[in-house]
C-alpha cells in the first residue's frame, strides 16, 4: 500500500506541475523578434501575419503592416489588437463604402464613411466586437506590429 500511495503522489505531483492546457506565454522579447523578421516578408498587400495558436474559441496571431489595409467586418469574430510596435491610425463604426463579401460572414471594402479614429501606439489595446466595421490606416513610410486575438462570438 505505501508503494501504491507513493506512485498516485508522483502522479499528483506531475499533473500539477504541468501547465493547463492551452495556457501561452508570448514574451515581448520573442514578438519584437518576431515583428522584424515579419517585416521583411510583406505581401502585396503590405502585411505579413503568423498564427501563433489556437483554444477554443480563440486564435492568436502576429501580424506587421507596412501600409494601410483594407476596411474589414467579421460578422462572429471579434478582434483584440495589442500594439507592440509602432503607430496606427483605427477607423471603426460608420459604413463601409462599397463592400463586398470576400468570404462567409466577411466583408471588405476600401474604406469606411463616418466611422470614429482612434491613434494607437505601443501598448495600446483594442477590442472591436464582431458586426462592427474596422480599418488600419498607417502614414506614408509608418509600420506597426500587433499581437491579434480573434474571438468566435
């Protein structure tokens, strides 16, 4: 019996010590890294993003932008941006002129009409909630890297 309650401690032991599932730790250290080598990689649209992970509900990635992007407006998603480099310039509410649908529950379009602004910086925190029109608008020769957490509502 002491040899069977021995192993059930070790046992014990290990499953707390471990770490729950689906806990991420992201350093700042490692998203700059990741940020610069990102910047390097811009697409046509002048952006290069990285899934970082995904729980439940939720999925977490890096992006970096290099110019402005397009208005956007997920119809279950809400976005969480962290800046962790740069300034940007978020238009949200309002309309958006000329949408199209590029994908199920997903609009775009090159821009929004009577939307508000918000100036972001460094660890500046966002929460747009899903229905809600949103564009990044970024001044010539300006770049940001944000940390991106989507929530399916």
């Amino acid at each position: 019996m002491t040899k069977t309650l021995a192993v059930l401690l070790v046992a014990a032991a290990t499953a707390f010590s471990a770490d729950p599932a689906g806990l991420h730790i992201w350093k700042a250290s490692t998203l700059t890294a990741q940020g610069k080598e990102m910047a390097k990689k811009v697409d046509a649209h002048k952006v290069a993003s990285a899934p970082l992970a995904s729980v439940g509900n939720r999925s977490f990635s890096l992006a970096h932008r290099e110019g402005s992007g397009q208005a956007e407006w997920h119809e279950k998603q809400a976005d969480i941006l962290v800046i962790e480099a740069g300034t940007v310039t978020v238009i949200y509410g309002g309309a958006m002129v000329d949408e199209k649908t590029t994908a199920p529950g997903e609009k775009r379009a090159d821009s929004i009409k009577g939307g508000q602004e918000a100036t972001l910086t460094v660890g500046d925190v966002i929460h747009i909630p899903s229905k809600t029109p949103h564009q990044m608008k970024l001044a010539p020769g300006q770049s940001v890297t944000y940390f991106v957490t989507k929530v399916v509502e």
